[in-house]
C-alpha cells in the first residue's frame, strides 16, 4: 500500500470501534414509543456517522486549501458548498443524537481516535490527484452511511430517514468529483 491510499476498515473493526464509542446514560427522557435499548443502539449508529462527517468536513476543507492547477477556482468554490453540507449533516446528526438522550460526542481527539480510516494525507497538489482521493473518501462515507440507513430500517425510521436524505447529497456531490475526474471518450 502506497502512502497516498486510503483504507478502510473491516466490518468487525467498525463494530467493535462503535461498540466503545460513548453515549452516555440514558438520560431521564427518551423518545416516546422508542425503548432505551433502541434508542442506545441508534445512537451509537449515529456516533459513528458524525465522526464521519466530521472528519469529511475537515478533509474538504484541507483540499479547499491545498488543491492547485488549470481547474483550481472551480473546484475551489465547489468545496466550499461541501463543506457546508458535511457540517449540517453532522449539526443534525448530533442533535438527533441529543434529542435520543445520549450526549454526542464531536471532539477532535474523540473523532482521531474512532475514526475507521486513515487520516487523509495528500497535501498541496493537482485538482485530479486530490479529487481522486476524495472519490475514494466519498465511496467510504457513502458506503457506511448506506450501512447505517439499512441497520436503521427497523430501529428508528426517522434516524434512518435523516441519513438517507444526507446520502442522496452525499452521492451527489461524489457524482461531482467524479463528473471531474471523466474524460470526454464520446466520438
């Protein structure tokens, strides 16, 4: 494995980093109609997506300021309204979290220690180096995001809805980067 690869966790790895991921007591409330023990499983699921997206929000943001070349400006701004998604995404899954009863969790030392990835590490470089590491950053937030909506079908339908809202722009903006990375073969 070269220095620029990312990789990914293995399904047991990601479930045994969730299974420490702290919640909290249950509060004294929870969500009418919802068991605690539901609840408590939805926000652990809901905990490891904001570590994602938190750590997606700052890797934006990272090749926000490191991507250079020919399409530099526009790959620029189009950053910008990533970020601002990925930090509503994680504004919304936190309160979700919250709203559980379960304290979310946003730190950065929490989020370094329970991410299930390695830390982006492309620095200054071209639009298609960087967009090609962020295809393979997007396909692993799409993919656990995707996860979580299947786990959630019959925990919480309006957690699972949440998240499947946030994949619907998620895949989106990972069809942007790729739109970037094609090249013209039609003849």
């Amino acid at each position: 494995m070269t220095d620029t690869e990312t990789t990914q966790a293995s399904p047991q790895e990601k479930k045994d980093r969730m299974g420490s991921a702290p919640t909290g007591d249950a509060a004294s409330f929870h969500i009418p109609g919802m068991a605690v023990e539901k609840s408590e499983k939805v926000a652990k699921l809901l905990q490891d997506r904001l570590v994602a997206l938190l750590d997606l929000q700052l890797t934006l943001k990272h090749i926000h300021w490191n991507v250079i070349g020919p399409s530099f400006i526009g790959v620029h701004e189009m950053l910008d309204q990533h970020v601002i998604a990925a930090r509503d995404f994680s504004d919304a899954v936190a309160e979700r979290i919250a709203t559980l009863g379960y304290e979310p969790v946003g730190t950065p030392g929490f989020v370094v220690q329970n991410r299930t990835w390695d830390d982006y590490d492309l620095l200054r470089a071209g639009t298609q180096e960087h967009l090609s590491k962020l295809d393979e950053v997007y396909k692993g937030v799409v993919e656990d995001h995707r996860v979580a909506m299947e786990q959630l079908d019959e925990l919480d339908p309006v957690s699972q809805d949440m998240i499947i809202s946030q994949l619907e722009q998620l895949e989106q903006y990972q069809w942007f980067v790729r739109a970037h990375l094609e090249t013209n073969t039609a003849s």
